[in-house]
C-alpha cells in the first residue's frame, strides 16, 4: 500500500533527446509527488514537485505527468543534456504527513 | 543558510565498534528525517522527528541502531555494535511542513 514503483531502473538517452521515467503507487490517500534529483556524491535534491489538482507541471525542460485515475506520474526531461544524467527518484506522500514514501531510482545516462 | 551540516563525512570503522553520525538542520526546520542509501536497498527513511520528538522509528532495523535529537539543532544516530552490513551513505534531511525536504551530503560508512 505504500509501495511506489519506479521504472526503469536505468536509461540511456542520446543528448537533445527525451527522457522518461514513470512511477506508480497504491495509495489513494498520496497528495503531494516529488521527484528529487541525485548527483554522484551528493544528496537528493528536490527538482520538481505536483499536487493531484493538476495533471501537468513544467519547469523549464521539466515536466511532470499526472494521471491520477491510472495511480501514476512521470517525468520528462526535454532536451536532455549530458548535465542531466545522474539518478532520479520519485517519491509520494499524504496529505499533512511528512515522511516519503520513494521509489527505487532511475539512473539516467545521457550520451552525446 | 549553510544547509543541513553531515559529520563526519566519511567513516571507517572495524566491526564491534560504535559509530556516532551527526547532523545540523536547516534552522527554523522542525522536521529531522535519517535515510540509508545502498545499492542493494535504495534510500530507506530510517527514522524521522518532529519537533525533537520521534514520530516514526519502524525503519530503524535492529536495536543495533539509535537516534536522539535533544534540541532543534542537532541530532545523531548512533550504531552499536557496527556490523559489515551497515555499511552504507546516511543522509540527514530536515523540512519545515509538509513541504522539500533538504538533504545534507552524506556520510559514507564503511565497516570493515
């Protein structure tokens, strides 16, 4: 029930591609979806984050997809970079509860 | 705001041996979350408090593992005995709210 799902676990993308990684939970009482971005080394960083009263973010070449009658949500990266490649997490929680729930992370590869 | 502060950020150990992880939060957060990151197991929240309290200890794995927060800057987590297996990155993170949770970089254990 407090599961979320990542996929895929890695991915390669050519350079000015788009990037894609999915997510999927169980539980109905999630509000709030981060997706935090990890560079060797370092610690998670937010890097985008939606509310279920929307079903599409974008910041910059961001985005995030919401379709809360299937329980899942993306991120697309437009225009991939080499700086993009490092490792992203999905993450979920309920409403007035702190604690994340994460996924299991996608480390992302962009190659020129 | 300097971030949340890691100590030390890298330790190597023996097995048998007590290890102390400390962490600063950003000042004014009034929550403190502790995570472990392997390749194996992915970031696992390990235990968070709220206002110096602990609100949710159920990923601690064994009473091998404690935290204290005894005031809204500083709190530690403490392995005793350390054990291989424990070898990991441990990430402090703190929030205010239910909103972005801000990590710190880390600090990689190694016992050996």
């Amino acid at each position: 029930q407090q599961q979320v799902k990542q996929s895929p676990q890695s991915l390669i993308v050519q350079k000015g591609g788009i990037s894609i990684i999915n997510c999927a939970y169980e539980n109905t009482a999630f509000d709030y979806f981060p997706w935090y971005q990890q560079f060797p080394g370092k610690g998670p960083a937010l890097l985008i984050a939606i509310r279920p009263d929307v079903s599409e973010k974008k910041e910059g070449r961001f985005t995030i997809s919401f379709n809360k009658s299937a329980k899942q949500f993306s991120l697309h990266i437009m225009d991939s970079q080499p700086g993009d490649s490092a490792t992203y997490f999905c993450a979920a929680s309920g409403f007035g509860n702190e604690k994340l729930t994460f996924g299991t992370g996608t480390r992302l590869t962009i190659i020129p | 705001d300097a971030g949340v502060i890691q100590s030390p950020r890298h330790e190597v150990t023996e097995m048998g041996q007590e290890v102390t992880l400390r962490c600063k939060p950003i000042s004014g957060h009034n929550s403190l979350f502790w995570y472990r990151q392997t390749m194996m197991r992915g970031l696992e929240l390990l235990i968070y408090f709220n206002n110096n309290v602990p609100i949710d200890d159920s990923g601690m794995p064994e009473d091998r593992f404690s935290a204290k927060m005894p005031n809204a800057s500083f709190s530690t987590l403490k392995i005793q005995p350390s054990e291989p297996r424990d070898s990991a990155v441990y990430f402090c993170a703190s929030t205010i709210g239910t909103g972005e949770q801000y990590f710190g970089p880390g600090t990689r254990l190694t016992v050996t």
